[in-house]
C-alpha cells in the first residue's frame, strides 16, 4: 500500500513536471512573439526603416532613423503594449467575475461614459480646433465620463448581491449613454461630427511620452490590484458560494476587481479612445495556447497576449509601405469578430 502510494505520488509529480515544462515552452513562445511584434512595429510604417539603423537608433547613437524611432514608432509601440495588456487583463477580470465568455472591458458602461462626456466636450459648441488644441483636454474629458459611470456601478453595486443583476445594470448603463451620444450626434455639425467619429475609431498613434507616463501608472495600479486578486478570482470561477465557503469576502472581491477593471479601461480610452474587442478576445486565444484556469498562470498570459494583439493589430493597420492608415477599430474587429464565432462553432457554446 506504501509503494503504491509513492508511486502515484511520483507518477503525479512527473504529471505535474511536464505540464510546467509545457507551460514554459508556451510562455517562451509569447515572449518571443511579443519582442518580434515590438522591433516589426519599429521597422514598418509609411517610411520602411533597416534593421542596423533602428538597433543603432536604440543603442543611443543617432541617425537619420533615431528622430522617427524615438519621437514617433517607440511611444507607438510602448502605447500598443499597455493598452493590449490592460484590456486584455480587464477583459479576463470581467468574464471570471460574471462567468460570462462575452463579458468584456467594456460591459460596465465605462466606455460609453466616457464617449458621452468626449461627445459633449467636442459637440456642445467647441470647435474641433480647441478641443484638439490640447492633446490632455479628450483625455481628461474621457477620463471624468469612465469615472462617473464608475462611481455610479460603485453605488449600485452596495445595493445588487449577485453578480448577474451587476452585469445587466451596466449594460443598461450603457447603452443609456450611448443613446445620449446618438442624439448629440443627430444634432452635430458636421465637422464636430467627424472628429468625434475619428476619436470613436480608437488610434495608438497620438499620445506623447508625458501620456505614456501617466498611462503607464495608471496600467500598472490595475495590474497590481489584479494580480492581488488571483485567489479570489479562481475561487469565484466555481461560483459565489464556493467562494464564500473558501473564506473570500465576495463583496470586496467584487469591489477591487471592479476597481481594477475601470482603472484600465478609463486609462485605456482616455488615451487611445474606445478599442474593441481586444479584451474580448484575448483571453479566450491565451486559453488555447494555455490551457488553464489557473489565474496564478492565465493573467500574466493574457496580458502578453493583449499587448502581442494590439501590436499586430496596429501594425496591419499601418498598411506598411503605404501612406494610408486603417482605423485601429476595424482591424481589432475583423480579427477579433472571427474569433468569437469560431469559439462559439467549436464549443457549441461559450464557457469560460
């Protein structure tokens, strides 16, 4: 019986042992893909740059490259990989949180919110100049209309005790917003119109490295407060009572995955305005590269997988060797669209 037992435990540790050496393997292939996606990024755009004027252009020496590399495809590429990696990670958070496959970043209504407070800013009487006068002024508009709504899913969220009601709310919450916008919209000039349907596309292309500075502070608070997370939100994946009867406090659970989440995605678009579809999809293509439930292994996962996405997205977007450039929006939902539709055509239906 003793030789039995050791034996299974043996058999159970090299189990264990190949699956992590696997799981290793994936992880190189991530890493290696991400680096390969970032220095591509640097490489292609209208103006094709060589590879030794670019790794020159790194190593501080200048050239005529280093002016495009530093002032314009880094903060590009850098802005690709933070906000790949916030969605993708506040996409993972939601779909744990509301068992939800279809849930996403953006299922709050924090994106509404801020396309409202964006709508008001540019089509209650400015004029597009001023209000792109100052790249901060669309950020901040956009930052106060994610924060309201978030402030206001905070208060809803003491008086609704189970998750499903939650997500219903905040979809609710949005699509009121966006009917708000829609009749601004309707009542526009035409110019201001334009401008806010250029924002609404989403672009990685605008921000500055003072932005990034900001974005990146505000992408690594939500990532921490995620990370922190990662016990109650494998406990929560087999639903709210087991999650209680493990010792989690649900409640605040749901208060800082919450928090986490809106932190991102308000940062995500106050900066680079509403991307679709990567928070949505990237958890479910991690899986398939790894595949677990395990959130210790499949959040740091899936934030290398948003921000590889985002880097291929806006590369293919760039349309390299051509001036012309594609919306950020479009290349995110014809990549990302499919996907779904596969997952839905393979499953038969969609679990997380």
């Amino acid at each position: 019986m003793g030789d039995f037992s050791r034996n299974e435990r043996k058999t159970r540790k090299i189990a264990w042992m190949s699956k992590k050496n696997g799981y290793n393997f994936r992880w190189m292939w991530l890493l290696i893909a991400l680096f390969a996606l970032f220095f591509l990024r640097l490489l292609l755009g209208s103006v094709p740059l060589a590879v030794p004027d670019v790794i020159d252009a790194l190593l501080g020496n200048h050239n005529a490259a280093s002016d495009l590399v530093f002032k314009f495809r880094l903060p590009v590429a850098v802005t690709c990989i933070l906000a790949g990696s916030s969605l993708a990670v506040g996409g993972l958070l939601m779909q744990t949180l509301f068992r939800n496959a279809l849930a996403g970043p953006d299922v709050l209504g924090l994106t509404s919110g801020s396309s409202l407070m964006v709508a008001v800013f540019i089509m209650a009487g400015n004029s597009v100049s001023s209000a792109f006068a100052n790249p901060w002024t669309i950020a901040i508009a956009a930052s106060v209309g994610a924060a309201g709504v978030f402030l206001l899913i905070l208060v809803i969220s003491q008086y609704v005790r189970d998750n499903t009601s939650l997500l219903i709310i905040g979809l609710m919450l949005g699509a009121t917003t966006a009917s708000i916008v829609g009749v601004l919209q309707y009542v526009s000039r035409a110019e201001d119109l334009q401008a806010f349907m250029i924002w609404g596309l989403g672009s990685v292309g605008s921000t500055n490295w003072d932005e990034i500075l900001v974005l990146t502070l505000i992408v690594l608070v939500g990532i921490c407060l995620s990370l922190v997370m990662m016990k109650p939100l494998n406990a929560l994946l087999l639903g709210e009572n087991y999650a209680v009867a493990l010792g989690i406090n649900v409640k605040r659970s749901r208060l800082l995955i919450l928090t986490a989440t809106s932190i991102m995605t308000g940062g995500v678009t106050a900066f680079c305005g509403p991307v679709a579809f990567v928070g949505l999809a990237v958890p479910h293509l991690v899986r398939i590269v790894i595949p677990t439930t395990n959130h210790k292994t499949l959040l740091p996962a899936v934030c290398l997988g948003g921000a590889i996405l985002l880097l291929l997205c806006d590369i293919i977007a760039q349309l390299p060797g051509s001036t012309q450039v594609l919306p950020l929006n479009a290349v995110t939902s014809m990549l990302g669209a499919p996907v779904v539709i596969w997952l839905v055509i393979r499953n038969r239906k969609v679990n997380i």
